[in-house]
C-alpha cells in the first residue's frame, strides 16, 4: 500500500497535518512510537476523572480561529486556570497580582503594590536585563523573585537563574488587579471527557500504527509514502550526528487516594527549592466530576538522559547553536519537520495547531 504521507507522532503536531491532509483526500499512515495515540496531550480515564498522564494541559488562546477549530472537534469547558504557590507552608495567589502583593506585603491599592515593588526592583534600574535572574528582578523586585520564582525555576530547569534565557519568566503575567486568571487570553479551557477525545477525533478512520518507531527502519517507513511528516527530535533523526540536542525531564508520581477533595485546586505550585517536586496536580478540578476518589500527581523535574521523554527544548546559546546546524542539514531532506520537538521550540498547543496549519497552507505546490 503506498500512501501519500507518512506521519511521524500522533501528537497534537501530526494529528492537525492527518486530519487536514485526509481532508484533502490524502493518503495518510500515522506511525507512533508509544503504546497510545495524543504525543504529551494524552488523557487517561480514571473512574471518571480524566488524567492529564504528562503534566496539566490548560488550553488557552486569542486566536478565534484556533478555539473555534479545537471546539469543532469536541466541546471546551470554561476552565479558568489560577494556581497557588506554596512558599514555606505560605499560600500565595498566582500569577503575580494584587493579591499576592497583599499577601506578601499587606499593599491593598495599586499605587501602593508599585510603590513596593519600584523599591524592590531598584538594582535592576538602568540595567537591560540579560538573564532570566535580571528579567525576573526588573519585572517584579527581589522579594518575589526570591519566595516565588528563584527555587521553582532552579528546580524546573536544573540551572542557576542566571544561566537562564530571560524569555522563560515573560510568559509569566504581573497584574495590578484582583485578578488569579494565570492567563491573559480570551479563550481557555479543557476538552470535556480530555484530550484524548481531541485527537481521536482527529484521527476518526485514518491509518495509525502504535509502538512503531519510525526511525528502527527510517527507509522502509520513507518508502511507503511520497511525504514524510516528522514531529519527533529533530537530532535523533540525523541519529545524533552533530551532537545531542538538551532537553529536561520530568517524573510523575500519580497516586490515587480514597478522598474527595485533596487540595481545592488543579495546581499548587511548590516554589522552595528544598522540596523536590515543583508543583501537585489534582486532576478533577480541571473537569469537575463528582467521585469519591481523586486523582493526584506530584511533577519532578530531571535531567534528561537517553530513556527519558524530552518534554522542555532548553533554548539557551549552545543549544541554538546546535540546533540552526541541525535545521541546515534538515534542509536538504526531503521531509518536513514540524512540533515542539522537531522545531526545538517551547510552544504551547494553540501555537503547535497554528504552526501545523501554516505548513501545510505552505505545501499548496505538492497537495
Ligand atoms: P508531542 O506531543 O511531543 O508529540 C510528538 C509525538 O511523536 C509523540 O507522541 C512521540 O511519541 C512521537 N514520536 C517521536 N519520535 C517518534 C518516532 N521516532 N517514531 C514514532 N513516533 C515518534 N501547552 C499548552 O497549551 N497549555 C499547557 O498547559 C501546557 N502544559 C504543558 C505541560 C507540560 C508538562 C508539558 C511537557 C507541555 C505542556 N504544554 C502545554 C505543551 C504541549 O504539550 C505541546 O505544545 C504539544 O503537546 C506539542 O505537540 P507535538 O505534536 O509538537 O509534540
Ligand atoms: N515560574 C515560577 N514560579 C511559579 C510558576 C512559574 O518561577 O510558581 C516560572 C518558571 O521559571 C517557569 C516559568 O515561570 O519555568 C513558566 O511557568 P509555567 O508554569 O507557565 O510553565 P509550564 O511548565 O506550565 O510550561
């Protein structure tokens, strides 16, 4: 059987190429390497409480266009995500809003919060910051950077702040309002009965082979289609030629415990350093169900090592370095490389759908 595209991952990355090209009236075969289909979007049913198996997936966008196209598949609840932080035993609300200043501070107006925190930023006056440290300080102060942010990052990056990429933090919104939303975008939410349901949908009818790696016989995969998709590490295709690619990892630890609420939350956040894990999820706050039990997991970061899933690219110098002598050799084959993995890029799904659908509006010449 030839096919026209060979699809390599069932992420959410190739999911949107499978769908859009069967559209087209394209041949597709999906090969995916793991035992189920949804790349790190992956929800499990547990007794009616849907598990988010590779960490919290909040979907959130501005983009009307890529709401309207996730909520065409399945329906989106209203998930409004605002995580507390944990510091010492001392809950603070997230992200950095009047009411973490009050908490920190006892500031109940705005003038009052920037007041402080121009006090506490003054080091980082005149200064453009150059690390994530820096960017953190100029944004927010030393008090916040030091309760908040300085251990959970060292703990999520394995690095010293200062050996950062300041763009990490910016993602982080700082508000002079009552406001806990961790998002500023108009549309968020979780898939009604999860993700897997998405991809599913994408998926309806087409051709997928799971716990096939792709890359044990590159040739005989490449040969049965005219295109090959690849939405796996970009390094590993080239078998690691120029060197590995840094990634870090994480661990969950999922147990499942005989009460009904465990935390009152979705996420707290542990921001000591001292305390090995950064943050516990409690899985049936994000599609509220009733049950006896709840689902939590406890999300540790690692260093990745060959056997680890590569979940964060580690965008700093000599990473990019590597990777743009990557991206070079990847011109010169015939394959089109797309996703978080394959582009080395810290993006979230709503930027991985755009980025699938821009490819593929590129391809006009061979569709
Ligand atoms: P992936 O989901 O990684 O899919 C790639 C697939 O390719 C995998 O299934 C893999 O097994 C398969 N594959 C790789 N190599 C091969 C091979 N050789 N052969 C066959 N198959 C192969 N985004 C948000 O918008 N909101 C969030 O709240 C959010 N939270 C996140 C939390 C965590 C802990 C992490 C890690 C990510 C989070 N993201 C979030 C980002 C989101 O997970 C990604 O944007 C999205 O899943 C990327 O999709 P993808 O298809 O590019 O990659
Ligand atoms: N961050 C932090 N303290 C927190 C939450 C986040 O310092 O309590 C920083 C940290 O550097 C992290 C970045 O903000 O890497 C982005 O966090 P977010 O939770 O948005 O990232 P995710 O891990 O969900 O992709």
């Amino acid at each position: 059987m030839k096919y026209d595209f060979v699809i390599v991952g069932s992420g959410l990355f190739g999911s949107v190429c499978a769908h859009e090209l069967t559209k087209l009236g394209k041949k597709v075969l999906v090969l995916e390497k793991r035992n189920h289909i949804g790349g790190n979007i992956y929800t499990e049913n547990n007794n009616g409480i849907q598990v988010h198996k590779y960490g919290a997936h909040i979907f959130h966008t501005n983009d009307k266009v890529i709401w309207d196209y996730v909520n065409s598949f399945v329906e989106f609840n209203r998930f409004t995500n605002s995580p507390l932080a944990n510091y010492k035993g001392d809950l603070f609300n997230l992200p950095f809003n009047m009411n973490t200043f009050y908490q920190l501070w006892g500031t109940k107006t705005p003038e009052e919060a920037k007041a402080k925190i121009s006090e506490q930023r003054k080091e980082m006056d005149g200064i453009e910051p150059s690390n994530l440290e820096e960017q953190a300080i100029s944004l927010v102060g030393r008090d916040i950077y030091e309760k908040l942010i300085k251990g959970y990052t060292e703990k999520q990056w394995g690095r010293d702040c200062k050996d950062l990429p300041a763009f990490i933090i910016r993602r982080l919104p700082v508000r002079f309002t009552y406001d806990n939303n961790y998002f500023s975008d108009n549309y968020q939410g979780v898939p009604i009965g999860g993700y897997t349901k998405l991809i599913e949908k994408m998926l309806e009818g087409l051709d997928v082979r799971l716990n096939v790696d792709f890359l044990e016989d590159k040739e005989f995969y490449q040969n049965l289609a005219d295109n090959v998709i690849y939405t796996g590490p970009l390094d590993e295709y080239f078998d690691n030629k120029l060197g590995k690619l840094e990634y870090r990892s994480l661990e969950f630890r999922t147990k499942t415990l005989h009460k009904e609420n465990f935390q009152g939350n979705a996420v707290i956040n542990y921001t000591e350093g001292d305390i090995p894990f950064t943050r516990i999820i409690e899985h049936k706050h994000f599609d509220p169900v009733k049950t006896n039990h709840t689902v939590i997991t406890e999300e540790y970061p690692s260093e990745w090592k060959e056997g680890n899933e590569p979940y964060y690219p580690i965008n700093d110098d000599k990473n990019m370095l590597l990777f743009k002598q990557y991206r070079e050799l990847a011109k010169s084959e015939n394959v089109i490389f797309g996703g978080r993995l394959a582009e080395y890029k810290y993006y979230d799904m709503h930027q991985v759908i755009r980025s699938a659908l821009t490819k593929l509006s590129k391809l006009e010449a061979i569709l």
